[in-house]
C-alpha cells in the first residue's frame, strides 16, 4: 500500500532551475517564479559555467534569489572561493562526501544522493539534501527515479531531481517534497533553456497545489 503524503500535507515546493548558462534564461526562470538557480561549475558538463560568467549573470538578478553553484570533486577551500567569487549563496555537492567534508565549507551546502537502491534515499536524513538517479556522469542526464522509493519516507527535507519535466511534475507532489530541481527538461538543446517549458514547469509544479 502506498504511503504517500495525504492531499492535505500538499505543500508548495520550491522550483530549481539548474544549469543556467545566460542571462535571458535567468530572468526569465525568475519571472516565471522560480526560487532557485543553479550554475554548473563542472568543467566535464555541457552546461558549464565559468565563475566570471555566472557572476555576470547574477548581477543583473533581483534580490531574494537562491544561487546555487553545483560543484563535482572539489576541496572544501575551493568550493568556498568559487561561491564568493561568483556570488552564489548555496553549494550543491555532487559527488560523494561525508559530514566533515559539509562541515568543512563555510558555505551553505546541499549535499547530492546520487541514489543506487531505496534505501539511498535515506542518507543524510537529518539535513536537506537532493536525491537525483546514479547516473556516471554527475547529473543532467534526464534519468529519472522511482518514485515508490519514497513511500513512506519523510520528503519534506528532499529536492527531487532526475527526469523532471513539465509533464510528469505534477505525479511527485503527493510525496511533500521540499522542492523540485529541473535541467534538462525545460531545455530545447542541452544548456539552452526553453522558456515556454519553463513557465509550463513552474506552473504545474506550484499551481496545482495553490490551486491556481
């Protein structure tokens, strides 16, 4: 028997637009009501930013703005000089840490469960974290999860990442996640953001809850 969240624990996630690589797909994941952004600090990704890139972008952002830089094999040092320097306000750690290594930044961090099995998901319970599909290169591969694996687990604490579309938004929200982070589902090329997609995401994700 599914152990979902009732209709009444609907909550309204946050949305994350990540992968973020001009100004014109900021602005407008902003307007369309995004909470969050994320810029993509891995060299190896086809939606790398450089530091000096994604600064440009985030000053021409309004205030209240998450900025979240996503981070893949870096030092703790590192990590934090890349998010002063490009202003972000969040690291997202993408690859496998511990908890001296999230104690280590002096930067607010979200770590990643790049999630194997069910039992993944559970990992880093005590904090907010991301939980998107194991996939080899880190991300933005569009695989998605199986949302059974958080039946009867605890979502208000987890951003749901992997396969998220504007189409299939919507089956998640029963759960109460926290939020929901989308890349390459509102894209029309990887690294180029559709922003019809976009609106169409934000919408379904928080729309259907506020009733809208």
């Amino acid at each position: 028997m599914s152990m979902k969240q009732t209709s009444d624990s609907y909550r309204t996630p946050r949305v994350k637009i990540c992968g973020i690589t001009t100004v014109e797909d900021a602005v407008m994941a902003v307007e369309a009501g995004a909470d969050a952004l994320g810029f993509v600090f891995y060299e190896k990704s086809p939606r790398y930013i450089t530091i000096e890139e994604a600064r440009a972008i985030v000053e021409q952002l309004p205030p209240f703005v998450e900025r979240v830089g996503l981070f893949v094999n870096k030092t703790p040092l590192e990590v934090d000089l890349a998010c002063a320097e490009s202003g972000m306000s969040l690291a997202q750690i993408h690859f496998d840490v511990d908890e001296s290594y999230l104690h280590a930044l002096h930067t607010k961090s979200l770590p990643v469960i790049r999630a194997r099995s069910p039992e993944d998901v559970l990992n880093f319970s005590g904090r907010y974290r991301l939980v998107d599909a194991f996939c080899e290169s880190y991300g933005g591969a569009g695989k998605r999860l199986n949302l059974e694996w958080f039946d009867g687990v605890d979502c208000s604490k987890i951003i749901l990442a992997g396969g998220l579309t504007p189409e299939n938004v919507m089956e998640a929200l029963s759960y109460g996640f926290y939020g929901v982070d989308v890349s390459s589902g509102v894209e029309y090329e990887k690294g180029k953001k559709d922003h019809e997609k976009i609106a169409s995401f934000v919408r379904n994700a928080k729309g259907a809850v506020c009733g809208r």
